[in-house]
C-alpha cells in the first residue's frame, strides 16, 4: 500500500429536508397542531328548496308508529339511548310541525345521537320534506310518582265509597 494515493474528496451537502420522504402534513398530525397549521376549507352551504320537494299528508298514527318501530329498533342494539328515549313524546302539530317532548337535557342529547336518522327515514316514508322539528321540555313526564298500598286504597276509595265503610268495619292496615 503506497502512501502517495491522491486524498478523495468528500462532499457533503446539506439539506433542510430529509430525501428519503417528501414533507405531506395531514389534519391529524401532530406537528400541524403544534404549528397551527390550518388549512382552508371550503365550506358549501347546500340549500335545497322545500317548495320542490314532496309534502304529502301524514298521519298521528304515522309518527306513532315509525316512533314506536324506532324504538323496538334500538331497544337491543342501543339499551342506554333506548332508555334515555323511551320517555319521548312526538306530537304531530300541523302539516308541516312536529313537537319532540323530552323529560331532560341529558335524554335530549342521547336523543340527538338518532334523531337525524329517525326524521330522515320518517320524512322519506310519508314523503314530506317540509317537516320541521320543534323541542320542547315536558317536565310532566320527568316526574314519577311512587305509588303505595294506601294510594291506590285511596283510588278505590274515590271510585267505590262502599270501600270506605268497610275500611271502617275490618281496620285494615295500609302503612
């Protein structure tokens, strides 16, 4: 091995970048979060017209029945927004109204996880798509009355006073 060899010469070049792979940023990444990349979208505002589309009549027994339907539906596949809607009362208000009576804002939301498929399916099957829905709180329905021995004694009571006097002859004890 001689010693008088000519030194090679050795380049290195500097980049900002890696070569191997190409710098793609995605939504989800997070150097697009900590940089607060944002992409533009844009956003279309698709408005269809109701005046083209079918409202043909319905029925109260329609909405009952697609309701109840609904919710045998739900009841296995979904057990805890089945319980949370069971207690929903849908009213039919005019042609074009239906008022949703719900008991609480939690059992709303849970409701609102289906409610977009139920009105989109009731409203292809009635074609009528100039339906609108309007929410109300029915706090009537939220309370539950605990009833006793002695209650529905009182009940019978009012129904039968003949009750009342043999109450009165035996001593029952209702506590």
């Amino acid at each position: 091995m001689s010693t008088d060899a000519a030194p090679e010469e050795i380049v290195v070049k500097k980049t900002s970048k890696p070569l191997s792979r190409q710098a793609v940023s995605s939504g989800f990444s997070i150097n697009s979060f900590l940089n607060k990349e944002e992409k533009e979208e844009k956003e279309e505002a698709v408005v269809t017209q109701a005046d083209n589309l079918p409202q043909h009549h319905f029925t109260e027994t329609d909405l009952q029945m697609e309701w109840n339907l609904m919710l045998k539906q739900i009841q296995f596949k979904e057990a805890v927004i089945y319980n949370a809607v069971k207690s929903f009362k849908m009213v039919k208000i005019d042609e074009k109204n239906i008022q949703v009576l719900y008991p609480s804002d939690s059992a709303k939301v849970e409701f609102d996880k289906i409610s977009g498929e139920f009105f989109n399916h009731f409203k292809r099957k009635v074609q009528n798509y100039s339906i609108e829905i309007e929410y109300k709180k029915d706090v009537q329905s939220l309370k539950i009355e605990v009833v006793t021995k002695k209650k529905i004694y009182e009940k019978f009571i009012e129904k039968n006073p003949l009750l009342k006097d043999l109450d009165d002859l035996m001593k029952f004890d209702l506590t």
